[in-house]
C-alpha cells in the first residue's frame, strides 16, 4: 500500500472505526486540443500519476459524512433531502452533484462515509474537479453494487459539474479520468465519443509541467463566456447551412467566408477551435509516425493560438512558454487547461530536465519575483480500486 493509500485508511479508521474501500482517481493532462471539447471537437488527453486517493465506507444512516484531509474540513447532508443545499466551502458540491446525478438517474445510495486527499495541485489545470467527480461515482458504484458502465459514469460526472457546480465543461475530463490507460494517450471524438488509443512510452522523453502558482480565478466565468461566443459563431452560420450543429461542422474556408458578418471577437475564437481541431489530427499523426519534433512543434502553435486568438492565457503561462523556445532538449510548450494561470505542458528529452527546471526557476523568479513549481509525470491508468497489495 502507497503512503497515501495508508495515511487515508488510518484517517478514516480514527474518524470512523473501519476499514475503507480505496479507490484512486488520477488527475489528467491534455497534450493537444485545448476548448475544443465542449465544440465537439478533438482533444488528446491522458492521465497522470497525480491522483486523489478516496476511502469510502457505508453507514447504517441516511447521511453522508464527508471528510477532506487537504482542506481539513468536514461536512454532512441528508441524503433523503429534497433538494441538496450547495456548501459555502466549494468542494463538498462535486460529491453531493454525483450523488444528486445518481438519485436523478435511478440508483440507489445509503448513508456512507468517505475521506480523500490527493497530490493533484488545485487550480493547475490538471482536473482536480473529474477526479473528484470520477473517483465518487466510481466509488460508490463499487460500495453499492451498482449497474453502471464507464460511459454512464463520464456522462453523469459531466452534468454533476454542469447542472450542480455550474461550469459548463465539456466532456473530455471526465472521459479521461475513467477511460485511460496507462503508457497511452487517446484522441476523443467529442461528438461521437469514439476514441482511439495511442502509445506514449519513449524513455527518453517526459511530460513536465510547470506551475506558474498563479490560480485561475478568471478560468470559470471566462470558460463560460468563450463557450457562448463559439455557440454565437455556430449561430450565425447556421443561417447558411442549417445542418451546422457545432464548430466541428465548420472548416476554415467557411468561416472566411462569413468573415465580414462576425464580430471580430468571436471570429478570432471561432478560427482558433477550427485550427486546434485540425492540429489535433495531425498531431496523432506524428504519434503513429514517431515524429515528437513536429507534435512539439503544433504545441507551441498551439499555445500561440490559445494567446493571440482564443486569448485565455496569461503573462506568468506565456513567460514559461518563450523560455522554452531557445532551449536545447524542449520539443514543444503550451499553457493547458482552462486558462488565466495553472500549468504549462512541456515535452522534455529526460537528459535536459534539470537544465529545464533551472533555467525556468531563474528566469520566471527573476521576471515575475516568484517561483515556478514543477511536476514530473507518469501517463497512469484511469480510475480504479486500489488492491491490497497496492
């Protein structure tokens, strides 16, 4: 068992006097194809060695009883409750939107208990919320023998996030953080939800990220607000072509040709989800020809995008970027997530990282006169109970 894994049971041995049910949800990283999803677009994402770990156990009530190590904070509600009030704390509506998903789609959950803690750095851009999501329904699927399979439990961690908390993600997170593989990345079809399965496993080689520990407070309203621009492009074109159902639908010289009737704003957020699309293909692409100089290449083309024409990055994540351009042993940098701060995604040759991480550690302290935090990362399987001997 894993120190997290012990130091969970204990807590929740000494909060609740029995042993729990582990289950780890990792956080997740996208490698390419950043706003794309709630497009119906293509993103490439894989999960990651840094995870929650939850024990859950059930009680002989009607209440759950929830207890976050991190935080250090506790809460309770009545599962028989009519509605479920949201907590002034933040975290607690993630789990008690699953649970709400749950009882809206007919299954069944009594009282249970449930502790976690976890390694994902909140805000970073790494999904911390589908691994709250995902390693809940997951976990009380196992406690109560539910029927649900993996596609069900992605669709109801989306809309607990959508219809509870109130941030209109899209679906990719979800679907990594219970359908991933470890060695792998995958390209997801957001429409179809078709995936295809893609090795990852150069030795010589690592994902790093690269914390500007600036927290994304803008990250939830603006997310909202490129959305309905995107939804505004679709609007406006469907006038045309009624059959547009998204941004998927739309390429590039149809866009252009409509260019005079935008408004300038959503033209640029539409162009760039159309681009990233298309850099997604190509970039899975350069997987199956092994060709990580030009998958670095798209994402830095990437980031540019995200910056001039979707313009959800900062100066803290663009600073982390440009450092990287003039570096021997980096193939390509982007900013990753939603935006407004978390984390750059960098592909690092593994002989040059401790060249990276200082070099970046002097120049982003000397520049923004704080540090940058760095997370080497493992591509890891999806959600799962942890064994015994784990």
């Amino acid at each position: 068992m894993n120190q997290l894994a012990a130091d969970i049971t204990d807590i929740f041995r000494t909060k609740f006097q029995r042993r729990p049910l582990l289950v780890q949800s990792p956080g997740r990283v996208n490698l390419i194809g950043e706003h794309t999803d709630y497009n119906e677009g293509f993103v490439l994402p894989a999960a990651v060695d840094k995870h929650i770990m939850f024990g859950f156990a059930p009680n002989d009530g009607t209440t759950a009883r929830l207890y976050s190590v991190d935080m250090e904070q506790e809460f309770s509600w009545d599962l028989t409750a009519t509605d479920y009030p949201k907590s002034a704390l933040g975290w607690p509506d993630y789990i008690m939107g699953c649970v709400d998903q749950l009882r809206q789609a007919g299954y069944e959950v009594s009282g249970f208990d449930c502790v976690f803690g976890g390694t994902i750095p909140i805000g970073a851009g790494m999904s911390s919320s589908a691994a709250l999501e995902g390693g809940t329904l997951f976990g009380l699927t196992q406690l109560f023998t539910l029927p649900m399979d993996k596609l069900t439990m992605v669709k109801l961690g989306q809309k607990a996030e959508n219809e509870f908390v109130g941030v209109q993600c899209g679906i990719m997170d979800q679907f990594a953080n219970i359908y991933s593989r470890a060695d792998t990345v995958f390209k997801l079809d957001c429409r179809s939800l078709e995936y295809e399965y893609y090795p990852f496993t150069r030795d010589d080689l690592k994902i790093v990220l690269c914390d500007t520990q600036v927290r994304r407070e803008l990250a939830g309203s603006e997310y909202n607000v490129r959305r309905s621009q995107c939804e505004e492009g679709v609007a406006l074109l469907q006038q045309y072509d009624p059959e547009i159902a998204s941004l998927r639908d739309v390429n590039r010289e149809m866009l252009q040709e409509r260019k005079n009737e935008f408004d300038p704003v959503v033209y640029s957020r539409c162009e760039y989800v159309i681009e990233e699309n298309n850099r997604v293909n190509q970039a899975c692409q350069d997987l199956e020809n092994d060709d990580f100089a030009a998958f670095g290449t798209r994402m830095y083309q990437s980031h540019e995008g995200l910056k001039d024409k979707y313009e959800v990055s900062s100066k803290e994540l663009d600073l982390l970027v440009e450092i990287t351009e003039q570096m021997e042993g980096v193939l390509g940098a982007r900013m990753m997530g939603a935006g407004f701060g978390g984390c750059t995604i960098n592909l690092v040759q593994t002989d040059a990282i401790e060249a990276f991480t200082t070099t970046i550690s002097e120049r982003y302290n000397e520049q923004m006169e704080q540090d940058a935090l760095f997370y080497e990362t493992t591509i890891t399987e999806g959600v799962h109970k942890l064994l015994p001997e784990e």
